[in-house]
C-alpha cells in the first residue's frame, strides 16, 4: 500500500510542480492526443463493459486504487488491472462515466493524465471525482498502468458536458 501512495503523491507531486512553473497547459500535439484516446477509450470500455477494449487499454499488471469519500464509505482499496478487466465484463448494470478537462504531462514513454469525471448508473447521478491514469508507452502504444480515483457524493461541480443525455 505505501508504494502506491508514493505513487499517488509522487503524481500529485509533478501535477502541482508542472502546473506552478508553468501556469498553461502544455500544447496539444499527435502525443498528447493520443495520451487522451486512450484515456477516453477506457471510459467507453467502462460505460459498454467491454473487457476485451479494457483489455487492450491497461498493463494487466497494473492496479487501480479508489479513494471513496462516499457516506458511511471513507476507505481507500486497491484492485489489480487483472481483476478490473473481469469485472468490467462481468458487469450488468449500466455505467456511463464522462471526463472533462484533462490535464496531460508526458516526457519520453511515460505520461500522467488528471482528469475530473461525473459516473451514472443504471440512468441516475452516482458521484463525481478525480482520476489520475500512469501510462507507458510499449511497442509505440500507450497504455494505463496504473491509476487511481475519488468516489465523491457531495459538492460535485456541474459538468461543463451538461446534464447526462439518458435515453
């Protein structure tokens, strides 16, 4: 556990040193963008339960930590990337998570994405949080390695995407 809050605080570490020394974002370019898709693409895997796309996305070695400030649930748990892809293909209930305003930082073959979300289940408001996604870059593809999230009930802003379009 201590090594994936290092990780957490290491991440937050260089979120707040990139954004204090430089107060813009950096440019987007093929690298940031592509850093984004697959962000965006494992938020689709999610909200579809597709474990194969999932699958395709993550290093399956990789773990996923949730932060919960939910009522009644203030615990952090961690889960490998293993499990998560099994359980998002396992799934029946209907999850669809949006993300908005990514901040994107990357530097050779590693990158940071931080991004803040709203998720909905089964066609109501759940929660909104934070996320944060390590990525790699292997045989000239991006992928999660390791990631981690807020689960908050309460003081959600609105989402700039507007209100969740339930069909």
């Amino acid at each position: 556990m201590t090594k994936y809050l290092m990780m957490i605080s290491f991440t937050s570490s260089l979120l707040s040193q990139q954004l204090e020394f430089n107060s813009t974002l950096l440019p987007t370019d093929a690298t940031t963008d592509s850093i984004k898709y697959v962000v965006t693409e494992l938020l689709n895997a999610i909200s579809t339960n597709d474990s194969i796309k999932a699958k395709r996305l993550v290093l399956e070695e990789g773990h996923v930590m949730r932060v919960s400030k939910k009522a009644g649930d203030n615990n952090i748990s961690f889960r490998s990337n293993r499990t998560f892809i099994e359980q998002t293909g396992n799934r029946t209930m209907d999850i669809h998570e949006r993300m908005w305003n990514p901040i994107i930082i990357y530097r050779g073959d590693i990158a940071i994405a931080w991004t803040t979300y709203d998720l909905h289940i089964n066609n109501k408001f759940s929660h909104c949080g934070a996320e944060t996604f390590n990525l790699v870059r292997k045989d000239n593809r991006w992928l999660i390695s390791d990631w981690a999230y807020t689960v908050e009930s309460i003081n959600c802003d609105k989402s700039p995407l507007g209100p969740y379009p339930y069909k």
